[in-house]
C-alpha cells in the first residue's frame, strides 16, 4: 500500500492560469509519480501559476523533493511559477539541507505566495 | 513479613530483594538494616519485589523512600517490581508514582536498567522484501520508537528520514534477485545506529561510493534525483559503506540531540 497522499485542487479566481494544491499527506517515493501525474497535467492544460500549500505536508523525502524542483522548473519554462506556503519546520529542514531552498519559491502563507504573483 | 535477598544473576550491580506478606511499621528497623548493609556493600541499585506483598503501611513506605534517597545520592535507585493492582493503586494515591518507578516484571525494569544506567542498546531487526511499499510503516515505526525513547520530534525526524533514504536506496540499487533486506535498528540514550544490508552490484557499489564521498557536491547539481545518500550524509554523524560476498553493507550514525 502506497503512503497516502491527496491534492486538493481548487482555483485561484484572481490569479490567471492559476490553481492552489493543497498537500495532505507523506511525499516520498511511493507516491511521486501519481503526485508527478497530477500536477503535469494542470500544467499541461495551461495553469502554470501554483501555489502549494503545505500546511498538511508532514513528511517529504529526496524524492519528493525532486518532483518539487521539477514543478518549479517546467512552470517557470512555461511562463508561470510554482511556489509553495506554509511549510513545516521538519520539511523546511530537509529543503535547506539538501539546499532547494535556494531554488523554490517559499512563503509564509498562502496569501503570501498568492500576492507575490502580482508583484512579478 | 519475610524478605530474601539475592544479587541478579544479569548484573552484580543489582540487588533483587523480594518481600512477601504485610509491610508494617514493625518491620522498618529491619528493612533499614538490611537497606545499610546493601549501601555498604557498594550495590546501590535494588529492586523491590512485592509479587507477594499483601500490604504496604505508611510507615514502611517512608522507610523505602528514605532508602532510595540515600541509593540516588549514591547514583543508584530503588524500582518496585511486580506490586498487585489494590497496592499499586493504594501508592499512587498516596503520590507514591511521582518517587518510584513500578515495573511489572524483573525483565522489564532490568531493561530500563540498562537503557537508564549502562548506554543499553535495544535492537530491533526487521527483514523485509525489496519492495517500496514497506518502506513508508517501516519507517515511522522507527521514528515512533525514537520519539517513544525520548529522542526530539527534529530528532526523530532526522531518523526517519535516514531509514526512508537508507531504504529506498537498498531497494532501488539492489540486485533485482535479492530475496530480502535486513535492516537493524539499534537504539541508544545517546545515539541511534541504522545498519542495512542488501545484495547489490559491483557498478551499482561504485555509485554508491560516490554518493556517499560526494556529500554536500551532489545535492548541489541540477538534477532531481540522485540526492539520497548525500541527503542522509548530511543529516547523519557517520555514514560507513562496505562490501562482501553477502553484499552491501551500510551503517549510519546519528547523534541525539545535535541538531
């Protein structure tokens, strides 16, 4: 049995191209490549400008992390961004140690995250 | 009461005195010449066997108190082991758990014996099939174990995440026809030890060499995976690889507290 992990998309009306995904769950290899499924698809259909809430992220992994990195590039090929809120101590941990931190886009809040896209 | 003495036959440190019958003011001057005499003798940790005990007065049990203060000003320490539901019951109401610890067996409050006075280690072994799917229970019921033996949540964090890397990797790397792989927890009051072996081959050891001298340089490059090993280097104290006919073998070292 995979670990649970769900997204929970929903629209982000004041954002053009843009959709809020909501983490809930463990991130690791068991799951990468549904999760991977799912947000390449919303990029494909043209939302190219997310916000990953992490709120309810417990646990990523270095595979995890991988997927991230790769949202955050192919958004930014396509002309939009992938940016991630709220973050948990632990997480950010892992993200700073394996120094992704330098390479993602992470605020506080979500509307943090939502408001940086005005000012870009 | 009747009380009889004998050293554990585990640990010469210890002294296994078991009571039986009713524990009254009566028998206080008693037991306090035998607590002495044990001082003396330089064995400053006992533990108090009352399977048999059918009552416990006041008296005497300030008499045990004062007898575990003066073992705790020695380094020592006096448990209770084995007392029935109504005693237990009866000291607890009388706060008497805020002073003692209860045990329900020797076994079991010798094991607390070595995790609290000797670094004990506790093993735990798991061999489990090269499959992804295990990896996410195994891994939090090793960082359950850490937070359950006082180690921080950060902490625990840390070591789940070694297991999950240390894991994924054996899975991953390994030689498709390896039947099992054995992972060994060994948790400590200073440290944790992740030992993994699993069947992998020769190519596939060079790469993992790499890896783990690479440390902090892998995870810098572009790419989306690859950053395992270099991740658990990071996070760990000592990380050592090594090989043999049975295969690969890796051990890691993780510090409590230190981050």
């Amino acid at each position: 049995m995979d670990t649970q992990i769900e997204l929970q998309i929903s629209d982000l009306p004041n954002l053009p191209n843009g959709k809020l995904i909501k983490f809930v769950g463990d991130l690791d290899a068991t799951n990468v490549e549904s999760t991977l499924d799912q947000v390449t698809r919303l990029i494909r259909e043209g939302y190219v400008n997310m916000v990953a809430d992490f709120s309810n992220l417990r646990y990523v992994n270095s595979t995890g992390l991988g997927i991230l990195l790769h949202f955050s590039k192919t958004s930014r090929e396509k002309g939009g961004r992938f940016r991630i809120a709220n973050v948990n101590d632990n997480v950010y941990e892992i993200i700073e140690i394996i120094g992704a931190n330098t390479l993602l886009d992470i605020y506080e809040s979500v509307n943090d995250a939502i408001a940086s896209f005005s000012q870009t | 009461m009747k009380i009889t003495q004998q050293v554990s036959p585990f640990d010469d440190k210890i002294v296994l005195l078991h009571f039986e019958g009713d524990l009254n003011a009566t028998d206080c001057k008693q037991t306090s010449v035998l607590f002495q005499e044990i001082i003396d003798s330089k064995r400053y940790f006992i533990m108090a066997i009352m399977e048999q005990v059918t009552f416990i007065s006041s008296p005497f049990l300030g008499e045990l108190m004062g007898c575990k203060l003066r073992l705790v000003e020695k380094g020592g320490n006096l448990v209770i082991v084995g007392l029935n539901y109504d005693q237990r019951e009866k000291l607890i109401m009388m706060g008497a758990d805020h002073i003692f610890k209860f045990y329900p067996d020797t076994h079991t409050a010798y094991n607390q014996f070595q995790w609290d006075y000797n670094d004990g280690v506790q093993i735990l072994q798991l061999t489990v099939p090269p499959k992804m799917h295990v990896v996410p229970a195994m891994r939090r019921l090793i960082s359950g174990i850490a937070r359950q033996k006082g180690y921080s949540s950060k902490d625990a964090f840390r070591i789940e995440t070694i297991v999950d890397e240390i894991a994924n990797n054996a899975i991953e790397h390994g030689d498709k026809t390896q039947a099992d792989i054995d992972l060994e927890l060994r948790i400590g009051k200073t440290k944790v030890e992740v030992l993994i072996r699993n069947k992998t081959s020769t190519e596939k050891v060079r790469n993992l060499e790499n890896a783990v001298s690479q440390g902090q340089q892998a995870i810098q490059q572009d790419s989306t995976r690859g950053r395992g090993l270099a991740l658990v280097k990071l996070i760990s104290n000592a990380i050592d690889v090594s090989f043999d006919n049975n295969g690969t073998f890796i051990r890691i070292t993780k510090n409590r507290g230190d981050g």
